[in-house]
C-alpha cells in the first residue's frame, strides 16, 4: 500500500503536513512545551524556534515557515514593528500572538496578527486558533 507510485511510507506522512510552523518565544521551557503540544498534531510540524526578534527573521527565511507563534514580548525588536517586517517580507505568512499580559491582547490586534492566545488559556485553545486562522 505505501509503496504505491514509487513513495514510501515516511513520504506520504510527510506529504499530510500542511502547516509548516517558527515557535519563538525567549522562555526555553514553553517552546518545549509548544512544541510537545504541536508534534500531537499530525498536520503540524515545528521547522524551527528562536529566542529573539532577529532570530525570527533568520528562521522564516531559511525554513519558509507558514505560521509563526511568536511571543509579544520577545527581545529584540518591537513585536508591532517585527510583524510589519514579517507581513512586508512574507505577505502569507500566518502569525499567532502569545503573551500573558492582558494589555498585549488588543496591541497585539492592532497590528496585525491573525490571532492572539493567552500563554494562560487550556492548550486546545491554541490549536483551536491556528487551525481556524490556517483553514486546517
């Protein structure tokens, strides 16, 4: 059955994953934890982290993530001014806002994410928000 058309099974599971996703948080235990939570996930696939601002940038151009999960306030730049340079660079990119502070919500909103999770909310809240904003 796998090897139907010359793929082998490894290639058709690879074939199901369908969002490609950049965790970037400063905090080494919650990417772990994202991470943990989204391997759950057969269409999902973690293809990168990083710890800063720049490093956001490094990654999504050399993994062409599909989304990033990206912590309001990650170190090194403005998270409001690290979206603009995410949505100029890669206009189809999906960006998902964590944070913990009640006032990173609608600041987060306004510029320009497609989603806000709360890093308190139950984890099926943030699968629930990425496959809503991705179609999934």
């Amino acid at each position: 059955m796998c090897a139907a058309d010359f793929r082998t099974c490894s290639d058709i599971f690879k074939a199901e994953i369908f969002v490609r996703i950049l965790i970037a948080d400063d905090q080494a235990d919650v990417r772990s934890a994202l991470g943990l939570l989204l391997t759950q996930e057969p269409d999902l696939e973690v293809v990168a982290e990083a710890t800063d601002a720049v490093g956001v940038l490094l990654a999504a151009e050399k993994q062409a993530p599909t989304l990033v999960l990206l912590d309001w306030e990650l170190p090194g730049a403005p998270s409001a001014s690290l979206v603009q340079v995410l949505r100029s660079q890669w206009p189809e990119l999906y960006v998902i806002a964590l944070s913990s502070l009640p006032e990173a919500r609608s600041a987060a909103i306004n510029a320009g994410v497609d989603a806000f999770v709360d890093k308190g909310d139950p984890p099926d809240a943030l699968v629930a928000a990425l496959r809503k904003i991705s179609r999934f």
